[in-house]
C-alpha cells in the first residue's frame, strides 16, 4: 500500500473490516461509527437484514458514486470462504496510485479526465 494512503485512507481500519465476512451470523449489516443511519431507531433495516440473509451484497458509495464500493457501509450473509477468498485476491494483489487494484482502476475516476 502507497504511504500516501497508509497516512490518509485508514488502511489498517479498512483491512479490519473485512473480518466482518467471515462472522458466524445468518446476515450482518456493518457502517462505520460515521455514518448516520435513518431513522435511528432501525426500524427501516429490516430489509436490509433480509436482502443480505438470502445471499444479496449491499452496499454504497460515497462522493457522488464515483468509486465502485465503499466499506463505510455493506450488508451480506458472512462466509468464512468469501473472506478466504478475499484474503487470497489482497495476497496476490498489487496497488499503484494511478491504477489502483492490478491496474484495474478506481471505477469511472478515468472518465472525468
């Protein structure tokens, strides 16, 4: 990882998440403590619990969706062979500042060129 991002992106606090994937819970719903969830009693992620239970990924974006995922929020059914699997994809990856993961880009970044 470039130390410009070990600085600014919160490498090691993004990585930990990940260990989300592979709980032992029929779905989990993960944000960050700065992301504000409405209405704050919870009420409205019923859904969301359901859609990740029947094997549904959910998640979002941030800065107007300009990069393909965020872990600030994501819902899933854990697997300890989806985090395995992750595991495996971080261990024989590379990450460069202009073409991010195996040069495959930061999403539609390129187009705004």
């Amino acid at each position: 990882i470039p130390h410009w991002a070990q600085i600014v992106w919160c490498v090691n606090r993004d990585f930990f998440k990940l260990h989300a994937l592979g709980l032992e819970y029929d779905a989990i719903i993960f944000y960050d403590t700065d992301v504000f969830v409405n209405p704050p009693d919870f009420s409205h992620l019923e859904a969301v619990f359901n859609c990740a239970y029947q094997g549904y990924f959910l998640a979002s974006a941030l800065h107007g969706g300009f990069e393909p995922l965020t872990v600030a929020f994501f819902a899933l059914r854990p697997s300890p062979a989806l985090l395995s699997a992750v595991r495996r994809f971080l261990l024989n990856s590379t990450f460069d500042d202009d073409g991010a993961w195996n040069w495959v880009g930061f999403g539609p970044w390129g187009c705004l060129d």
